[in-house]
C-alpha cells in the first residue's frame, strides 16, 4: 500500500491515524528518533513528504493539531547523519567555544523557526500550566563538552543523540555560531522542546482484573520519573494493589542512572533497586550495573480460606 493512501481528510480519521502512528512510534521509537537535526535534507524523501502532509492536514483543526504535537515525531534515516554532523561543523571544528546557552521551550505555543510564539488555545495553556519546564542543570548534565574545549562534531552529534533519548524530550536544536568579536571562538546554542511528561495508561487482563498506571517522566522539571500502577482483581487480594516505581537518570553528571520500585498486589508484593552506567557514548570503556529485588508472591492463606491437606 503506498503512504500516500494513508493520509485522510476527515478530522476523526486524522485523529485515529495519529493513535496509531504513536503506538508504532513508542515501539520502534529508538531506532528512528533523528540524530542531528540542524543540517535539513536538501532533497526530502517520500518519508519527509508524508509527514509534512500529516503535518498540514492535523493541523487544520486545533485538536487534532495539538495530538499531532504531543504525539509524532517525524523518523529520518539513520544512515550517514554523523557524516552529515561533521561536514556541517567542519568550518568550525577545532575552535574554542567560549559560551554554552541552553534554552528550554514550553511544550505548545514555541517552535524552533519563532520561539516567541505563546500558546493560544485555553487546552495549550493549560497543559503549559501544568506541564514544568525541563531545569537547565537538568539538561547542562547531559551535554559532553564545556566552556574552554575545543568544538568536536563527535561530541555534538553524541549530545544530541543522549538528550533526544530522554523520555520528556520532544526536540532539539545545537545551533553553533561564531564569537562576534574573536574569531577562534564559537558559541553554543542549545533549544530543547518539552515533551508533555504527565500520562496514564490502562490495561485489562481478561474480566477479573486491570491495571491503571498514572506516570510523570520529568517531576518538577528535574528529570526524575515516577509512576504509579494500581492493580486490581475481583477475587484474590489485596482486591486493590499498587506498584510504583521512581527513576534518576545521569546521578550527579556520572551517567549512572537509579531505578527503584516497590510491589504490593495479589501477584506479587516487595521491591527492587538498581543502579547502571550504559555505554552511551564510544569514550565509555566500561560498563557495569547491579541490581538488587525482594519478591514475595502473594498466595496468602486467609482466616476464610478452605484448606486441604494430603493424607499418607
């Protein structure tokens, strides 16, 4: 079936099309999130068009607009963007960079082209309220060059790759521009875009139990995840159980990242810790976590319960 087929015109089909693009997007989401975003293709594919077209038609109406932005980011190749990383910075590569600004958006309202622009809609602004904008230090963490090194195209392509990877971000820009004033020196710019970190999801295990999960992947803006999963059935117990789970990326700039959870419903009930240091970049050599867990399974004998024993 080619693309071009897929791209409907009534809103409600527009909006069915955008769930499921997103269910698609969070399972291959890895594999085809862009690397490097500041060299545009100068020749766009059938992908780019296809996009852009889903882009136009959602984005005639204001709802369907604004599930397009929370939902889809648009794949890109994968091939060859870190040559297309260095050809860009090539001009540049090599000299001092004297200044790094980070600049974080507001998840509706601000694009790349016009950070200016503000939300409009009441829905936007108060997603905007809700939402808390994604700390400064938060992202300053995860960038892999300082003031006073020289600008290395492998380290910025590195940086983009890592801060796009984060769960509460949508986009990014790393624009480098020339010191006005000494020309072996550079700035860095970098513009991150929010994605709205507050979600909820269900599950239904046949007609005696569920599961309702309410999670915050960025809680006060500094990048910590925490969720909540009740988990409920209608004849073991506890009828009603809870499983949540919190999680620290990057401890103190070291890349280690903390996961920890605590279970308590009719499967099983406990908790579990665990600390890793992923390779993220090629400069890592090692590697290593440990994890730890006390799982108990919840099939308890109750006062009420029959018992049964066997006899010799």
């Amino acid at each position: 079936m080619r693309r071009t087929q897929l791209i409907l015109k009534k809103p409600a089909e527009i909006l069915l099309l955008l769930l499921f693009l997103s269910f698609t997007h969070t399972i291959y989401g890895q594999n085809t999130r862009k690397d490097t975003l500041v060299i545009p293709s100068k020749q766009p594919d059938k992908y780019d068009q296809f996009y852009d077209s889903l882009e136009y038609k959602a984005k005639q109406k204001k709802l369907t607009g604004i599930f397009y932005d929370l939902l889809i980011s648009q794949p890109d190749k994968a091939t060859g963007k870190k040559t297309l990383s260095a050809d860009y910075y090539k001009t540049m590569e090599g000299k001092i960079i004297s200044k790094i600004t980070i600049q974080p958006l507001n998840v509706f309202g601000p694009v790349f082209e016009d950070t200016t622009k503000r939300a409009v809609s009441f829905i936007e602004k108060t997603a905007n309220s809700i939402h808390t904008k994604s700390n400064l230090n938060t992202i300053k963490k995860m960038v892999l060059f300082k003031v006073g090194d020289y600008l290395d195209p492998d380290q910025l392509y590195e940086t983009e790759r890592i801060i796009r990877d984060l769960p509460f971000i949508h986009d990014l820009r790393i624009i480098i521009t020339q010191d006005s004033i000494y020309e072996s020196f550079v700035n860095v710019h970098i513009v991150t875009k929010d994605r709205f970190s507050v979600g909820a999801s269900g599950q239904v295990d046949g007609i005696n139990s569920a599961a309702l999960e309410i999670y915050n992947q960025n809680i006060f803006g500094i990048g910590h995840q925490i969720s909540f999963r009740f988990v409920g059935h209608l004849s073991k117990q506890p009828y009603m159980g809870i499983e949540t789970y919190y999680n620290i990326k990057n401890i103190s700039g070291k890349f280690i990242d903390l996961n920890a959870g605590y279970l308590n419903t009719y499967r099983r009930e406990g908790f579990t810790i665990s600390f890793e240091k992923p390779f993220l970049t090629p400069s890592i050599n090692w590697g290593y976590g440990i994890s730890g867990l006390r799982l108990y399974r919840t099939d308890k004998i109750f006062e009420n319960d029959p018992e049964s024993f066997n006899m010799p």
